[in-house]
C-alpha cells in the first residue's frame, strides 16, 4: 500500500515537473501558434537528365581525345541510356575501355556493328538521389537560415521518399518563401583583401578606423560548431566567378584518400580561373554562397585545365557539403510544391483560446456529472480524471509530443472517454451490492469482473488510434498522439489509482455497512 | 427468473428501422455525393479577415472580373470574414502557382481599399517576420553576433508583444501610434514609424494541395479506415468467437454508413480531421458492444439451460445503464466541442455527435441480433 501511494505520487510529481511552466513546455503545432507548412517534391528526374548530360559530354570529349571517331552519341532522358553508334570496327576495344574507365555509373551492352548501350546502374540512381536530396535539403536550410526563424524543421519525409516537409512557425508569406526557395543559390568566388579572418565586425572596423577600405566588403563565415561561432572575412569587390562558371562539383579524394572536392568549369570558367590563379598565386579566394563565406581555400598553383580540386583537412561529410554548395550556384534539382498551408498569428491564438474554454465546459461537466450521480465515488472518478489529465499533458511535454488543433479536440474527447472505465467499474460494483455482497468483495469483484470489458474497449479505439497516427499528417498525427495517450493514462488511472482511492477509504471505515456509490 | 422488460424481442423492428436507414444513407451518399474539402480535391482555400464591412456581391464579382468565376466565397456568418476556395489545376504547384496567390492578394488589396506601398504591413506580419525586419535594420546597433541563427534577442520581445496585443484586440491595429505605444526604445519605434504600414485586411489561413497529393490523401485516408476496421475486426475475434466479431463489425459499419449519410445530408465537409473522427467512432462504438459481448459471454458460463435469446435478452438489461452513461460522459464533451470548440473543430465533432448516438443504438439494438442469428443459423448443429 505505501508502495503504491509513493509510486503515485512520484508520477505525479514527475507529470508536474514535466509540464511546469505549460508554455514552455508543451510544443505547439504550426495550427496553433501560426506558421508556414509545405510538403516539397524534389524532381529526380532534373537530377537523372543532368547527369546524363553530364556523362555524355565527358565521354565524348574522352573518345575525341582517344582519337575515336563514331557516328553518334545520344542521351535519352525517359530511359536513362546513352547509346553510341558507329565505332570503327579497329577501334573497338579502345572503345570498351574508355567505357569501362570513365563510364563506371553505366551498364554497357554491345549491339553489335559498333553499336553500344549505355544504361545507368541503378546504385547510381540511388546515389544521384541522395545527392539531389542532400542538395536540397542543404539549399533549404541555408535559405531559411536568413529568416531567422526559430526551430525550422527541415526534414525528408520517410527515409526513401523524394518528398520534404518543411514548417517555419512565425512566417506569413509563403509567396515570398517559395520564391527564395526555388531559386538557383547566389554564389561568388572573391579574392580575400586581407589574409586572415576576423573575429568580429568591429574588429575589422578598428583596423580601418571605422570604415571599411575602399574596393572591399566584409561576410560572415557559416555558423561553426554548436556554439555557432562567426568569424568575418574582408574580400575585394571584385567577383572572379559566379556559380554560372562551374559545371558540376563532386566529393573526391587524392592520391591518398583523403577527401577533397573536385569540380568542372565550363569554358567561360577556365578563362577566368586560369588568369585569377594566375595572376594572385598565394593568395586566398572567398567561396561565398548566400552572402556567407563557406570556404576560402588558397590558391596554390596556377590551373587552366577545365578540373580542379580544393583539398584541406575535410571530413567525408565536410567535402560532400563543400561540393553541394559549389553545384548550388547553378539550378539544382527542380522543386515542386505539393503542399503548403499557412496559418495566420490570430487564428491559432483564438483557437487556443475556444479550445482550453471548450476543454474546461467539458472538464466541469463530466465531473459535475460524476459526483451528481456517484455521490461519494464521484470523488474518487473526478481525482482520477485530473490526475489523468495532468498525466496526459506530462506524456505530450515527455515525448515532445505537438499539441495541435485536433490534439486538443482528442485531448477534450479524453475528458469525456476517460470516465467511461470508471462508470463500468463502479456500475460493476453497484451490481455487486445489489447481489447482497459486503462494500469489500463488491469493491474487488467490481474491479476484476469490469476488468476485461474495459481492456478490450479501449485496445479497440488505440487500435483505431494507431492507423490514425500511421497514415495521418501533421495535425491528425497530433490528435492520434493525444488520443492514445489519453486511453493508456486513463486505463492507468480508473483501474490503479482509482482502486487505491477505494482502498484508502475502507482502510480509514474498515466497518462500513454502506458504500455511498 | 423474475419477468423482465423483452427488449431483444424488439430486434426484429430495430433491424428493420436500421436496414432502412442504411438504405437511405447510400442513396443520399450516392445521389449527393460526398462534399470533399481542399486536401482530397486539390486546390486552394484562403479565410480571409477585413478590417471594415465588405459586400459579399462585390467580393464575388472582383473575383469574376479578375479571371476566378470558379471561385466558391462564403461569409462566415456575423463576421466580417470570407473562406475562399479554389479548384486546382495541373501545374499549380510549380512558380504559376504563385502567381494566382499573388493575383489574389491583389483582389483583397483592391476590395479592402488597401494602398499599395513597400512599407511592412504592421497589421498582416506575424512574429519572425517583424523580428527579422528589426534585425535587418538593426537600429539598436546590437553586436551582429548576438543575432546569429536561433539566438532570441531584443528584437524577437518586441516582435512578440506587438502581434500579442493586436491579436488581442481583434486583429487590426488602428493607427501606427498605437502599436508604437508598446514599444520603449526610441530608436525602435523611429525606425517602424518610418517603415511601416497598416493593411485592412489579413489572411487568417492559406492551403493549397496539388492534385497529385490530394488523389494521393484520398486513397491513404479510405486505407485507412479498412485497414483499422480489419485489425479491429482480427482483435476481436482472437479475443471473443468470430459470431461475436460479425455481430461487432457489422454494428460497425452501420454506425459508419448511418453516420456518413447524415454528414452528407447536413452538407457537412470532408477533410482530415474528419477522417479522425470516422477512426474514433470506429474505435469507440466498439465499447459498449464489447462491454455488452463480454456479459453475454460471463451469462452463458453461468446459465447452460436458459435459451439463447434470453441470456442476450437478461445482458442486455444488465449492462443498458452503463452503455448508456459511457455515452452520456462522451457525448457531454463532443456537444461542448461542437458549439464551443470554435468553427475549425465544428465539422470534426459532427460525425462524432452523430456516431456516438448511433453507435449506442446499434450496440443495444444491432450488434446482438445479428450475433443471435450467426449462432443460430451457423452453429447451433454443433
């Protein structure tokens, strides 16, 4: 029995501590507190034909270096294929190594009569995917970063799917949003006009006596670390390349697999970088993207082939994310956008505010009822209905669970099912007494007798719950998430608490003829 | 025995009534068809709040002479407040999509009155966005290194107070000076003076589904539902004999059917939230047939000479007055939600009011006659 009374209250105070103060506490859904929800569809296909593209033009630039010459070399987008015609039959084998060299995403078939096939391995597709994906989700990021919006949630919507969800609560213009979305990142190369970074603005700004020399301007680097450390660096006006300039960009590694990014400059591209590595050998470029500096690699050696790598201490992820954001200067990946929902900042506030009053009408009412047509058990249903309550809200603050609209509905609908437990239990009881049995065995008779009934009432409506919370989104996730909740606190407060609170009673009037029920 | 009310004698009656009501519900799902909302039709629906009284007839025709004589306006009634809708069409999802929201906005701005400047609307922004505009700014001159990512500044409390206070006094700021009046730096309210404006009218909600993931919902949300109606139905014959089950399910899809009808009948919409409420009734007006079965079930160990039908006919009685206060207590707060929940929560306590009554009918008058008929005309040879 102390055992009992010590678990109870350790849950509740658990419950209490867990969702004191409510505000902070509970998660609001974007329904509730405003905000922008959109459902994303990155097209793989833009992604496949790219690649595609890509492939083509590197093959038939290394068969023309090989001195191979064929008839024809074609992409088809809707099958994935490069075919090639016409290799002169002396060239054949020459032929099948340059496939086998620079055609490693491809399956080669041989048509015969110099004919060949090229189809893309399906481990490439599921690697281009998850680039395209990654790509995505890094622009989606870096865009929503300049909002400033506090807990965005950028995520991908089941582990296969092309799909994302983002929601940025506190925003109002989704207009304005899918355009900094959709459009192709805003990337610059520019040479560095002091060596170093800085630590701050200001201290940049002491340098130069509160100006800024002439011809220079001053970016942040990316937020580094978890205490998102900015450093500040001073570059020249002059842009030597934009994101227009470069082909593509891949993760890489050297001659001793250490990763580093390599990436492709078109023929604009070559022009440029070759006379800037040139001409400021030893010098530093500032790779920025979205007004931030990503990277400031020095240069080296002179390049003017269309290749050229950034090598540094990078990790495997480091380099990948380094190569996303160079491609993310030209247009990645077309996104559509299947779903976009906004909720304005004063309907969530009144629907909070009809619901917490509609969830108290009910809240009084029911236990109004219970006491009314119980008597003195009411007691012991309505303490068992608060604690529940309270255990309720503890479960959503514990899991992080989001309260959103339906979630209040079911929270509502919990006041009105949790009783039910206790109604079958007590009817069970005052059946027992008609039947001339002692308030002692009609308690515990009541108890178990009910006991099955109610299991298997409520393990039907979670079961409903479940496929609820499997196929719903966002706010019908949150009802489900409620409701199920609600029911496993409910059946934990008519059946345990609620026998402790009749135990308690017969404990105090072990001689009691009468059960007030 | 002493003699007791023959309320399972009245089956033959409740069954009939039932049969016809069913009847009726398919032929008012059929005929009316079922009323879908934007999530399952594609398209858009925009609620829409002005500051002064707008004519419904003006609104409509500017929405004609700008090219939507497709667009569905109405009132919500005793508000100065509109709900929009929009048929999608095939490509809305991409960058045209943006450009019918932005014709819209023009409409509102042209029905409302409201001047077309660049300055921020003080009336329309939510929170970030304000916040964000002071950050631009930055007219305390705070170290921009406090402002970095998710860090909460000076500039979030203001941004928070300002939308708090017009929400509380119903969505409209009158004049700039008094939301100025909330805020105590000087630099602040200089900079706002001078770049902001108010609108005379918000948008309090904007969804927009493409076709291909509303036909996508539509298929998971009728999954759904038949996949929870068949695990239910695997639980409960694993827990009680499959002539229960039929009896069960059978209640059950005449709980789903009654109640579909008469949410098609009173026009009501089918959306998401929606969908959770048919799941709960089907959860829920399980109970009380359940509670029900399990004493027919207890009866039937006790009693082996009194017939069938009576045994169904003593549970029944034994059992009517806790199905009907479980229902009571539930129906207590779905008729709250119903008339106090406000205007989202309305079409998702409908099917709720409508289930739960009829789901208590059912468990009484349905579920056991058919369970007495599986056993007599199935298993009594045994």
């Amino acid at each position: 029995m102390k055992f009992k009374i010590l678990f109870v209250v350790l849950l509740t105070a658990g419950a209490v501590y867990y969702i004191y103060p409510l505000k902070e506490k509970i998660n609001l859904g974007l329904d509730l507190q405003g905000g922008i929800h959109m459902v994303l569809q990155v097209e793989m296909k833009d992604a496949m034909t790219a690649e595609l593209d890509n492939s083509k033009s590197n093959m038939e630039s290394v068969l023309k270096d090989e001195k191979i010459d064929v008839t024809q070399v074609k992409a088809y987008p809707e099958k994935l294929e490069i075919m090639v015609s016409g290799v002169p039959a002396d060239k054949v084998k020459k032929a099948e190594k340059v496939f086998d060299d620079y055609m490693s995403r491809f399956n080669v078939s041989d048509d015969g009569d110099g004919a060949y096939t090229l189809s893309l391995k399906s481990v490439a597709m599921k690697e281009i995917r998850k680039q395209a994906m990654r790509q995505a989700l890094i622009t989606i990021h870096n865009r929503v970063d300049a909002y400033g919006v506090s807990e965005p949630i950028i995520q991908r919507q089941g582990l296969e799917s092309n799909r994302i969800v983002v929601e940025l609560p506190g925003l109002d213009d989704p207009t304005r949003v899918k355009k900094s979305l959709s459009e192709p990142g805003w990337l610059e190369w520019r040479l560095l006009a002091a060596p170093n970074s800085f630590k701050s603005k200001a201290d940049v700004l002491a340098a130069g006596n509160g100006k800024l020399p002439e011809g220079t301007a001053l970016f942040p680097s990316e937020p580094r670390g978890k205490a998102g450390t900015v450093v500040w660096y001073l570059v020249k006006d002059r842009v030597e390349l934009n994101g227009n300039d470069i082909k593509t960009a891949r993760r890489s590694s050297d001659q001793f697999g250490s990763p580093n990014v390599a990436f492709t400059l078109n023929q604009a591209g070559v022009t440029k970088f070759s006379r800037v590595t040139t001409e400021h050998r030893g010098e530093r470029l500032a790779i920025i993207l979205d007004k931030k500096v990503v990277s400031a690699p020095s240069i080296n050696e002179p390049i003017n082939t269309p290749n050229a790598q950034i090598t540094g201490h990078f990790t495997i992820d480091e380099s990948e994310d380094l190569a996303i954001k160079l491609r993310s200067g030209a247009l990645p990946a077309k996104m559509i956008f299947l779903e976009e929902r906004t909720v304005g900042p004063s309907l969530g506030r009144d629907s909070i505010r009809k619901g917490v009053r509609a969830a108290a009408m009910g809240l009084i009412i029911v236990m109004i009822f219970m006491l009314f047509y119980y008597k003195v058990a009411g007691i012991n249903a309505d303490l068992a209905l608060t604690l529940n309550m309270l255990y309720l809200l503890g479960g959503i603050a514990y899991f992080h669970a989001t309260l959103t609209l339906p979630g209040i509905a079911g929270f509502i609908l919990t006041i009105g099912m949790a009783v039910d437990a206790n109604v079958l239990i007590f009817e069970r009881i005052k059946e027992e007494l008609r039947n001339g049995k002692t308030p002692k065995s009609a308690i515990s008779a009541g108890f178990s007798k009910a006991l099955s009934a109610v299991l298997d009432g409520n393990i039907t409506t979670l079961i409903a719950a479940l496929f609820l919370f499997q196929y719903g989104t966002g706010p019908v996730k949150g009802f489900a998430v409620t409701l199920s909740l609600g029911i496993i606190a409910s059946l934990f407060t008519a059946i345990y608490v609620s026998r402790w609170f009749f135990d308690l009673r017969l404990e105090l009037t072990p001689n009691v003829k009468k059960l007030s029920i | 025995m002493k003699k007791e009310i023959n309320i399972f004698g009245a089956r033959k009656i409740a069954v009939t009534i039932s049969l016809l009501l069913m009847t009726i519900s398919v032929i008012i799902i059929s005929v009316m068809g079922v009323k879908r909302g934007v999530q399952f039709v594609g398209g858009s629906e925009i609620q829409v709040k002005f500051k002064d009284p707008v004519n419904i007839a003006d609104l409509r025709d500017t929405f004609k002479e700008n090219g939507f004589s497709h667009a569905t306006i109405i009132q919500i009634t005793g508000q100065n407040e509109f709900i929009i809708k929009l048929k999608g069409k095939a490509g809305d999802e991409t960058a045209k999509g943006s450009k019918v929201s932005q014709r819209i906005t023009e409409i509102f701005r042209k029905v409302s009155k409201e001047e077309k400047t660049s300055l921020f609307d003080l009336n329309k922004t939510n929170t970030t966005d304000l916040a964000y505009l002071m950050k631009t700014a930055n007219p305390l001159k705070i170290d921009e290194t406090q402002m970095v990512g998710e860090k909460r500044t000076v500039y979030d409390d203001i941004a928070d107070k300002i939308v708090q206070v017009r929400s509380d006094k119903g969505d409209f700021f009158d004049s700039i000076d008094e939301a100025l009046a909330l805020v105590s730096q000087p630099e602040v309210k200089a900079f706002l003076k001078k770049s902001c404006m108010l609108g005379s009218y918000i948008k309090l909600k904007e969804d927009t589904f493409s076709p291909s993931i509303s036909s996508e919902q539509t298929e998971k949300a009728i999954l759904a539902i038949v996949m929870a109606l068949a695990a239910i139905l695997v639980y409960v014959s694993i827990r009680f004999k499959f002539d229960f089950a039929v009896g069960a399910i059978l209640a059950l899809v005449h709980d789903v059917t009654i109640t579909l009808g008469m949410f098609v009948l009173f026009k009501q919409e089918f959306t998401l939230p929606v969908v959770a409420a048919f799941l709960t009734i089907v959860g829920y007006s399980l109970n009380d047939t359940i509670v029900i079965f399990d004493r027919i079930r207890e009866n039937l160990k006790i009693v082996k000479t009194v017939p069938l039908d009576q045994v169904i006919n003593t549970s029944v009685l034994q059992t009517v007055s806790r199905t009907l206060l479980t229902s009571l207590t539930t129906l207590f707060v779905v008729v709250v939600i119903f008339f106090f929940g406000g205007l989202a929560l309305k079409g998702f306590s409908f099917p709720l009011l409508v289930g739960i009554i009829v789901g208590t009918y059912s468990s009484i008058f349905i579920a056991s006659p058919v369970y007495y008929f599986v056993e007599e005309h199935f298993y009594k040879e045994k």
